[in-house]
C-alpha cells in the first residue's frame, strides 16, 4: 500500500476478482473527514467485519444502525473523564507490580520482553477495570487467569475465535451471581448492568451486554499495548528525546496515584505518545462500505463498493507532514497545530464512530511512562530484525526485547 500510494496518489481502486469490485484506497484528510464524518450515514462498516464479528459478537465495534446507537447511547458516560480518573489506584498499582517483576528481571541479569509485558499489563488493567474484584476470584477458582488467551495466542483466527468466545460462559455467570448476591462493585461490568436505554428504561439484553464486554477485553487492551510498545522503541532510539521526556518527568511533582488532570499537566509526555501514535497508530486500517454512491477525490464511488483508510499512510501523507518520517514530538505542540489539516491525524478514528475508549487508553499511557521513566531509561538489545506486522492491529512481528536501567 506504501508503493501504490507513491504510485498513484490521494486516490486509487484495486480490483478484487474474489468479489468481483473494486476496493477504493484513500488517502486525502478532505475525503477522510466526508467518510467519517460529513457524510458518515452513507458508510457502514466494510471488508474484515465478518471476521471480527465471530470473534466479538454483536458489540459497538462491529454493530451498525439502531442496535449501535443505543448501545453506544449507554455506554458513553462510561468513559467521561470524572469515571476515567476513578480508575487512577488500579492503573497505578498494575505498574508498579510490572515495575517490581522488572527489576527483579534486572537483578537476574536478564531482559525485558517488552512486548509480551505491556500486553499483559494493558490486558490486566482492562481486567480488573471490568470486572473488579471478581477478577482475583475467578482466577483462584480456576487455577489461573481464563483470558490469558487474549496474550498467549497471537493468532487472530477461527481457533482463537472459539476459545475466546467460550469464556462468554464465565461472565454470564458472574452476571447472575452479582444478581443473586446483589452486592454493589465499581467496575465497566456494574456500569453496563446498571445501564439503560434513555427511550424505553430497559437493561441491555444478556447477550448484548456480554458482546460488549468482550469487545472492551480486545480493543481495550492490544490497541494500547501496542501503542506503548512502539513508545519505547522510538525513544529507545531517540536518546534526544527520550532526555526531554527524563527532564519533564524529573520536574514534575510525585503523584502516587495520577489522576487524569496530572498527566494532562505534561505537554511534552503527551507529545511523546502523539508523535508515536502518529508513526505507528494500532489501528492502522479503517474499513467502510457506501451505501449509495458518492464522490471521493473527484471520482464517482458506486454504492455498495469497500473504502479503504490507511491511518498510517495518512499519518505520513508529505503533503501535510513535515519531515513525516521523522520522530519529532514537538511537531504537536500547540503553536504547529495550524501546520495541518484537523484530519490528517486521527489514530482513534473521528466522527461518531471514534474510539469510545480514546481517553483512557492516553490516560494508561501517560501513566505508563510517568512511573517507569521517572525512575528508569529502557534500552532496545536487538536479536531480531525490527519488522511490521500490519494485521487487525500494527505490530512488531517480534517481541522486542530492553534493558531497564535504573536513571
């Protein structure tokens, strides 16, 4: 896709055989921004949505229409910031037992699989922000923790699919028994119980509540593992920045538990995690389909043909970047905001289908590298060719590998 956009520009089609179409590729923020949002009711989802539905059911990431609406009407207030911040005591704590497995790590004179860890730390977190304290007690009645599947097969296929989808059982089960208890919990599976629909007053339905949770366990957890792990790569080999970065953490005051306020008091932290979303957004691909025809880079768009938006081709466009190959945080700070269009950056999508969880997936970032950076510097030791692996989410094809080294 890299060569065909230098080839071809804003625009361009492949033709499928297999479906007997054309896909339209594009590239342009003008046509980004009529897709998602101008004239977002003329586009559903479009190619790979099958395959996610097996794995997701029927949550907001893959439901259309009414269904959609209602369900993201409910769930909305879940992740306003005055709940996010509510979580600022789990996030911390899930850091600083990774922090302690670190240095222990470290004393052994062994490495850091970094890619493994911060998928087990983003899956643990999105956990225990789920289900609460029901989390510890499930994995003391089965002899560890059920949805470690989500971190030991990194295959996204049908094998993963069923396995995955078999522990729906376990929440349907942990829904009845806090019915039957009718204790109170604070936690995203309390909130979609509680939840109810602002025109009739009803629950979600059992089954559209657990689709929901098992949409927040996938893209509340490897979307931002990702992101993290792309993070320290390229302040790994930034030592510039990653000094900048040092120096603003050193300065800031020692919050045990941050809250969403203290780390948005960082700009440059932030910068940091917007120049690397920018490189390396998870969510590489957006997938839409027309309903009726429209027009896109001045060319006629049939209805009922596939659009494809590279989120990472976009990110990079050189018409709209400067030096777009370059790791340069300071290209978002607030006096370059004018020096591109709205949306030519967007790694959370935009419009009414952007990522309900866009915050608190910055906030368990941010948190992330105030209490690791603060006290420590990652070092990359290569063993294998840095590679992209470019499936449902972009990620390193090998498990990258640091030194914690104490500052």
């Amino acid at each position: 896709m890299t060569e065909l956009f230098a080839r071809y520009g804003d625009t361009y089609r492949v033709y499928a055989p297999g479906r007997a179409s054309y896909t339209y590729v594009i590239h342009h923020p003008d046509d980004v921004k009529r897709v998602l949002v101008t004239n977002h009711k003329n586009y559903v989802k479009g190619l790979g949505l099958d395959r996610v539905k097996i794995l997701l059911g029927k949550g907001i990431m893959t439901s259309e229409g009414e269904l959609w609406r209602r369900q993201r009407y409910m769930m909305q207030p879940f992740f306003h910031r005055r709940v996010v911040t509510q979580y600022a005591q789990l996030i911390t704590a899930a850091n600083e037992r990774f922090i302690a497995r670190w240095e222990a790590l470290t004393a052994r004179g062994e490495l850091v699989n970094l890619t493994d860890e911060m998928s087990e730390l983003t899956l643990e977190i999105v956990l225990r922000s789920i289900f609460g304290t029901d989390l510890d007690r499930l994995t003391e009645k089965l002899g560890g923790n059920p949805f470690e599947v989500v971190t030991k097969d990194s295959e996204r296929n049908l094998q993963f699919a069923y396995k995955f989808r078999s522990l729906t059982r376990l929440v349907a089960e942990l829904m009845a028994r806090r019915r039957a208890e009718n204790t109170e919990h604070f936690d995203f599976l309390a909130m979609l119980m509680e939840a109810r629909d602002k025109d009739t007053g009803r629950p979600m339905e059992d089954r559209e509540l657990i689709d929901e949770v098992m949409t927040l366990i996938v893209a509340g957890h490897e979307t931002t593992a990702s992101g993290l792990n792309w993070t320290w790569y390229l302040l790994s080999q930034h030592p510039q920045v990653a000094d900048r970065l040092h120096a603003e953490l050193d300065a800031a005051p020692e919050f045990a538990a941050p809250s969403l306020t203290d780390m948005e008091s960082l700009p440059y932290t932030q910068q940091v995690v917007n120049e690397a979303l920018r490189l390396y957004p998870p969510g590489w691909l957006l997938s839409r389909r027309t309903l009726e025809a429209d027009e896109l880079g001045g060319y006629a768009i049939p209805a009922n043909s596939n659009v494809l938006l590279p989120l990472y081709l976009l990110h990079r466009h050189p018409k709209f970047w400067h030096e777009p190959e370059r790791f340069w945080p300071e290209r978002f700070a607030p006096e370059h905001e004018a020096d591109r269009p709205r949306y030519a950056y967007m790694p959370f999508a935009a419009g009414p289908r952007h990522c309900i969880g866009e915050t608190l997936a910055l906030y368990e970032m941010l948190v992330h590298l105030y209490k690791v950076a603060r006290h420590y510097r990652l070092t990359y030791v290569p063993d294998q060719p840095l590679e992209l692996e470019a499936q449902i989410n972009l990620r390193t094809r090998y498990p990258l590998h640091m030194r914690l080294e104490r500052r």
